[in-house]
C-alpha cells in the first residue's frame, strides 16, 4: 500500500475562483490544458477502461485470456463466499484501523497544538515524518515488534502485567489493524490538525470567561469543531486502509488476504487477470461510492463549519 | 481634440451590468477622476481601457486609433495598481528597469532613466532595495515610478493612495499632483474618496451603478450637483421638501415658514437642497427655516450643528472664528443665500 | 513545557512512542552483530551494511528509484505547471472535471492503478520497461505536481502580472521573468513531494517492476516476502536516514507544514 493516496480532494473545488479582474471568457485555455490532457486520456483513462473491460474477459488455465464478452468473473465474485469474507475482512480492518486513528489521532492533534513552541515543531515533525517514511520500511518495523509468539511487544505486554500469554499477532488481522493504525495515523493527526488551525484561539477563553468547565470546553466547544476534521481524516484512512497492500501482505502473510493482495495474487500468480480485473474494479467502485457518499454526509451536516 | 475617448462602452458579467454605456473625452495633459462608491465600476472602466478587460459594446480610441485589437502588452499605458503590484523578486531599480527593457532601451540609458526616476519619486539611494522592505509610501514612488519611465500616453492609478495612512496620503497627493503637472502625462484616476478627486483632478467623472452621473471640475460638481446621488456623494447636503406655487401673486418657492421668488423651469413640489456650511443662525425675524438645536459638536476649526427643523433634520457647519455660538435646545432660524441653494423636481434625480 | 495536563503528557508520550518504536526498532535491528534478527544487545557491528554491498540488487534498484523519483517529477511539473496556470487563472466550462481528472490519481487506489497500467503496457508491447515505470510515476506524482503549483499560482497577485503586461512584456517573458519565478517556491516543494511519493511508491509499482528496473521499496518488498533477516533492515535503517535527512533540509527551507498541507489535499 502507498501513503500518496489520499481522498480529501473530493470535496473541495480545485482552487478558488480566480480573481474578478479576470479576462473572463467561457473558452477554455486549451494550449496549457492540452498536454496534460492528452496525457491523462492516454494513461489514465484508456487503461482504466481497458481495465473494466478485462473484467469481463474469459480465462482458462490452458487457454488463458479469452476476448469474449461473459459475467463469469463477476458472477463468481458474486456466489463466492470467499470473495465475500475476504471483502468484509478487507473493510473490518479497514474499519478498525481508522477507529483507533481517529480515537488516537484526535486527541494527540489537540495536545499537540496546544504546545509551545520548539516542542510543537519538533514532535510534528516526530509524528508527521514518518508519513514519507517508505511503508515497507515502516510496516518491516511492525513485523519486527510483533516476531512471531515472543516478539518485543508480547514481552513488553507481560513484563507490565497486562497480558498473561502472548497475543498471536503475525499473520492476524489484529497485527494488520495495528500496523495499518499506526501507517495511517499521521494523515488522521494532519487532518485534524489542520481543523485545530482554524479554531479562534481565544475561544476556549471566551468559554471559560462564560463559565465553562474544561470538560465541558471539550465537549461542546472544541469536539464540534474539530469533527469535520476528524470526518474528512477518518475518510482517507478508511479509503487508503481498504486499498492497503504492502502492510497486509507482509504482516498478513499469504493466507490472510484483503481485496488488494487478493487481486495481485490473481495477477502475478494465479494469471487469472480478469478475475483480479474484477475485484480490483469491485475495490474501485466501493470505495469511489462509500468516499462520495460520506463526503456528502458530512458536507451537509457541517456546512456551516466548513464555510 | 480629445485624445482618450470611450464611446458607448458597455460591460456586462453574465446578466450582471458592470458598466453600462460611458461616454467620455480626456484631452491631452489632464487629470481626470473616477468617482463612486464601491462597485460601481470604476476598476472595471480602468481596466477596460488597459486592455485586461474586454468591453461588451463600444470603443476606446487612443490618440485617434481604435485600441479594441491592440493588446494590453501594446498600448503603451502606465498604470499604477491598487496593491502597487510590484515584482517581489526584483530591486526597486529592477522593477522600474523592466518596461524599459521590454522596449528594447540600452543598458545604459536604461541605467540613466531609471535613476532619474528615482530622483523623481524622491528614492535615490533605494535602488537595491527589494519591495518587501520598503514601506507602503515607498512602494507606492517605485510603482508610480515603474509606470511613468515608460513615458506612457496615459496614465492609470486604481486607488493608488487608498492603502496609505491619512498623513502619508495627502503628502501623496501633493506629490502625484506636482509631479503629473511638471511631465503633463494625461492621468486617470480611479478613486471613491471625494476629497482625493477634488484635490487632483482637473475634472471629475462621478459615477454610480455603473452609469456616469456627472461630468465637470471639482467646483461645478460640488456646487451645482446634477443630480441627488452627486450632491450627497460629494460632500453632505441638507435636503428639505418644497413647493414652487406659481399661481400665487408672484410665483414663490416655499419650504417650511420660509418663501423665496420661484426660480426658473421648476413648478410643483422640489427637493430643496444646500450644503451644510452654506447655512446660517438667524433670529426670530428672519426668513429662515425654524429649528431646534439637538445636537453641538466641536471639531476643532469648525462647529457641527444637529438640528431639528419643521421640514426634518439638518446639519450646519459653522468655522470656530472665535464668535458665540448657539447652545444645545435653543430655537434658531437658518438661513442662506437664494443662490447657495438647489431647487429640482422632487423625486427626479436618481 | 506546554499548556497540557500530566494526563495528557503521559498519553502524548505513549502515542510517541507508538509512533517512533517500529522505526526505532528497524534501525536498531540493522546494527545486530548475529547472523539473525535480534537487538545489539553485544555492541554495535555495521556488518549489515557492509553487506549490502554484495546485493547489487537493492544498489541498483536504490539507482533506480532515485532516477525515476526525480525524472518522472520533472516530467510531471512540465505537463502540471501549464495546467496549474490555466486552472488558477481561467473560468472555464468543465474547470472543475478537468481539475477533478487531473487529482484523480489520489482518489484510484493504487492497486488499481497498477494493475490498468499492466494491463495497458501489456497490450502497448512496453510492458517490464523502464518507460513504462516513468510514465506510471509520472501520473501517480502528477496531482502532488499539480496541487502545489495550483496552491502557488492562486495565491498570487494578479496585478503583478498585469503590471508586466502593461510595461509590455509578451506571454513567455511574462511567464519566464514574473510567473515562474514567483510560483517556483510551490514549483520546487511541488517536486520534492512528488519525488518522495514516487521514491517511496510500491503498490502500483510492483505491478509493473522487472528483473532489473525495479525500485528500492519494491525489491525491498519482494525480498521480505522471502524471508526477513537483518540484510533488509540495514537497508531499510538507510532508506529511513536519508529520507529523515531529506525532511529535515525540506522543513529548513520551506516547512515541513506546507510540504505536509499539500500532501494531504487540504488546501483550505
Ligand atoms: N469578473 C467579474 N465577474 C463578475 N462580476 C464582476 C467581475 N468584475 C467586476 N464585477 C462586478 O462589476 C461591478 C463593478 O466592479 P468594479 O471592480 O469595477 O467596481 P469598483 O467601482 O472598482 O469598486 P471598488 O471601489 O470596490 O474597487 C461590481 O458589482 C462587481 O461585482
Ligand atoms: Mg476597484
């Protein structure tokens, strides 16, 4: 899986309309738009639709891909019950994992911004840094904690009494949540972060000046505005957990697998390229629907913070 | 001859009129103002005659030539922006060097030129100074400078002095006024700060909603308003309901108590109207409006008068000449000269 | 130190912790005296990493990565800054798709994109080629390209440009003395993201590597697959060096901040 991913995009134009003093006129200016479009229709778009229309190729062991036109690949994803597990298993972690970044995350973005100064750049950069960290390298670091039955975190869990017999973590999904948590965490802390940052500073003064407990502060001052942040972060980690590839396919092993490794599999394995087709475009879909869908949600719920 | 003219020029946004058929001349060596309250489209005018705008209808001739298929790069126009619009990475010298440059001048001219400007703006010595370390005043001589070394046919500010401070400002002014007489460059001038367009300008385009209201020298403006927006943009004026009666004796025009001989073309009901330092205390016996003082405040070199008369609220100016002066809830008379005071149709004038 | 309670300091430290113990760990693994995966617990010993020497493999897959990171965002900035410019500057019909194309990279997981990417190189005959690699980088960094310069150009001062026209200055000067440099700050931070996100890029990328042109975090990724032992954890200890090296020099001359805010879309 990549960190680059990221799905905020969706919800926000572009850029802001440009200034009034604008040369306006309906024409788009082609010249500076054209390479890069021409570019995206060449290597985006025709692969994607190459892509789609893979899925509905036929495969056989010895003949490989034939070039007819069949539901086959879609009609076993369908009556599978294995692609269903491995699809419900690939959104519970996904799940799971953007929870406890958002549980975890919220929480360390407001202590943090509450800091002063050295300390405040210096742990950002302690818990941003690790976001352009290669995620091979990151979730190899996970895979070294967690070492099989007596691995550093089952013996630091028993040392302090919190467990009695070690947590099987290698090739489980409780193994793969923690380490998707941890690889998706900066995105949840940058996004709320980033809420924090248009919060009136003096606020919380003007609520304690009214008479506002701390707890009370939290709950009815700052939760309600930090929450689109956590929102639109808990988006992105959902969205990039359920596409992850590289953290589940090392700490996951071959047996445990999720939508992304499933269609790799297909690929570079099996060679069954429009079943893999398939469940990627399936991947695809769900995601481009659950992103939007929720994007909307909380667009509409919290427009007025968002404005 | 006129040598910037714009004939009919229309600009619409959408379905949304910006500016809507202006018709103006400028001769040679002028300085010209465009007055209104904001929005009402003096930017776009300006920018329209720059060439960042295309006009939706109408022409704009330079020195008798048609600038619709000139580029802006190509009109050969000096123009001084709002935000002064400096090049950040570039030296003030630098800054002013560049249209110098795109005309292909010599180094060394370009060099001479460049410092003589500076000379002009009083910034010799700030040659090697980058934008962001000078201050807004300073900004603002670099801009005006960079825009005139091209010896530009017409000169364009956009609100040039509106980010200064009230002293800097006026200094400003004084200054852009020396300077534009002693080189003759016809100017324009957008501004929404009345006072600014009356100590510049040789004439003044008071604009509103899009339209020209007025065109004439600051004196003619302030004093013969041609309509109700002119009079009470420029300045504050006193506005009372009247009536001209021509069927009594003699014709007479009545407002309040007070009658004076009805003027010429009017007849019905008017709007009377005089300025606030046109208006004077007079006793009982006098021809004036009845009124009780409200309000009294002192500003200094001169008294501000509210007032409550029997045709609604006034205000007066009076300077502070060292004479008594009414008291608050005393009963005066105002009164002023027939000729200080403006009569038209009531409800005409938009 | 902060405004914070001890309650929320103990919680911050935990969280750090969380946050920095796998790094840690891999980079503590890479200087293992033993012959296996264990912590130097009898001294340090940079036998590990005299040994990647021997892998010519991850040298030339590190050579590999750091060509494609900077070509391909440089390839990506050349179709991006005009594009950038023309959606900043211009109100035109279908403004807003066009830019949403252009972004769509960061919305299609990656797993996605590399499998059309094969499928397309396949049936183009380019497929196990190092073109191949570039132009996928190409698109997967564009919209970090993209954004930043777009975040450039649209913070800047329209009358600057304006003024240059006046004094008369044509398009390409217009854009060579006054726009470019003025938008090279976003520009350069534009490419340093897009390098970063195509060096540290496996999803996509293992789809399309071959024997030969594959990058540092793929030939690491298939190496682990194998077996883990402490050869891949020096080389992931100086993956994590030099990117950590790369940070600090980026939040110096720019701020991590701004690096960051564009790498996670949220310009507002
Ligand atoms: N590009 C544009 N698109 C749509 N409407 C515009 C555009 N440019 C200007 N307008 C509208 O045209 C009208 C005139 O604008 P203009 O900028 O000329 O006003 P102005 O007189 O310069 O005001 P100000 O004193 O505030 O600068 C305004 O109502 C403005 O909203
Ligand atoms: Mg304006």
């Amino acid at each position: 899986m990549s960190t680059s991913v990221s799905m905020a995009s969706v919800r926000q134009p572009a850029a802001p309309a440009p200034s009034k003093q604008e040369r306006s006129g309906a024409r788009a200016p082609w010249p500076l738009l054209l390479p890069a479009l021409l570019l995206f229709i060449a290597v985006v778009v025709v692969p994607l639709a190459m892509t789609v229309l893979l899925s509905f190729h036929n495969w056989g062991q010895y003949t490989g891909i034939q070039f007819v036109i069949t539901l086959k690949n879609w009609q076993e994803i369908w009556s599978d019950p294995y692609f269903y597990e491995m699809f419900a298993r690939t959104f519970r972690i996904a799940g799971l994992a953007t929870i406890i970044a958002a549980v975890f995350g919220a929480p360390e973005a407001y202590i943090l911004n509450r800091m002063r100064a050295p300390w405040k750049g210096f742990f950002l950069l302690i818990i941003l840094g690790p976001l352009l960290i290669s995620v091979v390298a990151r979730t190899l670091g996970w895979a070294l904690l967690f070492g099989g039955n007596n691995g550093l975190v089952n013996k630091a869990l028993m040392t302090i009494g919190l467990i009695d017999a070690p947590i099987p973590f290698m090739f489980t999904e409780t193994g793969v949540v923690i380490a998707l948590a941890h690889v998706m965490m900066p995105f949840m802390v940058l996004s709320v972060w980033a809420a924090l940052q248009r919060v009136d500073p003096q606020i919380e003064n003007a609520a304690l000046s009214l008479g506002a407990g701390p707890m009370t502060i939290m709950r009815r001052i700052i939760l309600p505005q930090i929450m689109p942040g956590v929102l639109s972060g808990g988006i992105i980690v959902f969205a990039l957990s359920a596409s992850a590839f590289a953290t589940p396919s090392i700490i996951g092993g071959r047996r445990l697998k999720v939508a992304a490794t499933l269609a790799y599999d297909e690929f570079l394995n099996t060679l069954n390229w429009p079943l893999g087709a398939a469940v990627a475009v399936l991947l695809l879909v769900a995601l481009v629907l659950i992103i939007v869908g929720s994007n909307a949600l909380i667009e509409r719920r919290y427009s007025e913070v968002f404005r | 001859m006129s040598f910037l003219e714009l004939n009919g020029v229309c600009k619409r946004f959408g379905d949304h009129v910006a500016v809507e058929d202006i018709n103006l001349s400028v001769t040679k060596g002028e300085f010209i103002s465009l007055l209104g309250p904001s929005g009402c489209g003096k930017t776009t005018t300006l920018q329209m005659i720059a060439g960042f705008v295309d006009p939706s209808a109408g022409a704009i001739c330079l020195n008798g030539r048609d600038l619709g298929s000139v580029k802006p790069s190509k009109r050969g126009l000096g123009i001084v922006f709002q935000s002064y619009a400096l090049f950040p990475h570039m030296t003030a010298a630098e800054n002013i060097a560049f249209g110098l440059e795109m005309r292909g001048v010599p180094r060394a001219e370009r060099e001479l030129r460049v410092r003589d400007a500076l000379v002009m703006v009083g910034l010799d010595g700030y040659a090697d100074r980058h934008p962001r370390r000078m201050s807004g005043g300073q900004q603002q001589r670099v801009a005006l400078a960079r825009a005139l070394v091209i010896k530009p046919d017409v000169l364009l500010l956009d609100e040039p002095l509106s980010n200064l401070d009230a002293k800097l400002r006026e200094d400003m002014q004084i200054e852009l006024r020396q300077i534009q007489r002693s080189i003759g460059t016809t100017t324009v001038l957008v501004t929404h700060d009345q006072t600014e367009a009356m100590a510049l300008s040789d004439r003044i385009v008071v604009m509103s909603k899009g339209r020209i209201e007025q065109i004439g020298t600051p004196h003619e403006t302030y004093e013969k308003p041609a309509s109700a927006f002119v009079s009470q943009f420029l300045g504050k004026t006193n506005e009372f309901p009247g009536e001209v009666d021509r069927h009594a004796a003699s014709p007479r025009l009545v407002a309040g108590s007070c009658h004076w001989p009805a003027p010429a073309g009017v007849t019905g009901p008017v709007t009377v109207t005089v300025r606030p330092e046109k208006v004077g205390f007079g006793g009982e016996t006098h021809n004036g409006l009845k009124a009780r003082i409200t309000n009294r405040i002192f500003q200094g070199n001169h008294w501000l008068f509210q007032c409550e008369t029997e045709c609604g609220p006034a205000i007066v100016v009076r300077q502070n000449t060292g004479e008594a002066q009414p008291t608050e809830g005393e009963n005066v008379r105002l009164v002023w000269r027939a000729e200080d005071m403006g009569v038209r149709p009531r409800g005409a004038g938009r | 130190m902060s405004r914070n309670g001890s309650l929320a300091l103990i919680f911050h430290t935990v969280f750090v912790i969380f946050m920095v113990a796998p790094i840690v760990v891999v980079c503590l693994v890479a200087f293992t005296p033993e012959g296996y995966l264990s912590l130097p617990t009898n001294g340090f010993s940079l036998r590990w990493f005299r040994t990647i020497a021997d892998y010519p493999e991850f040298i030339n897959a590190f050579w590999v990565s750091l060509w494609i990171g900077a070509v391909s965002s440089v390839i990506a900035l050349l179709f991006a800054v005009p594009a950038a410019l023309a959606i900043a500057r211009h109100q035109f019909r279908g403004r807003e798709a066009l830019s949403a194309l252009f972004l769509s990279p960061l919305m299609i997981p990656h797993v996605v994109l590399g499998i059309a990417f094969l499928r397309f190189f396949t049936q183009t005959g380019l497929s196990g080629t190092f073109v191949a690699l570039l132009i996928s980088h190409v698109i997967v960094v564009f919209p970090f390209a993209l954004r930043l310069t777009l975040a450039a150009a649209t913070g800047m001062d329209r009358s600057v440009e304006m003024a240059a026209v006046s004094l008369g200055a044509n398009s390409w000067t217009l854009f060579r003395r006054v726009t470019l440099p003025l938008i090279l700050p976003g520009v350069v931070s534009g490419w340093a993201l897009a390098f970063i996100q195509s060096f540290d890029e496996v999803t996509m990328t293992v789809f399309l590597a071959a024997p030969g042109i594959e990058t540092l975090p793929v030939r690491m990724f298939l190496y682990i697959q194998d077996n883990i032992d402490p050869l891949v954890t020096s080389v992931s200890a100086s993956v994590i060096v030099i990117t950590m090296l790369a940070l600090i020099l980026l939040d110096r001359f720019y701020g991590l901040e701004r690096v960051l805010a564009g790498h996670s879309d949220r310009g507002r």
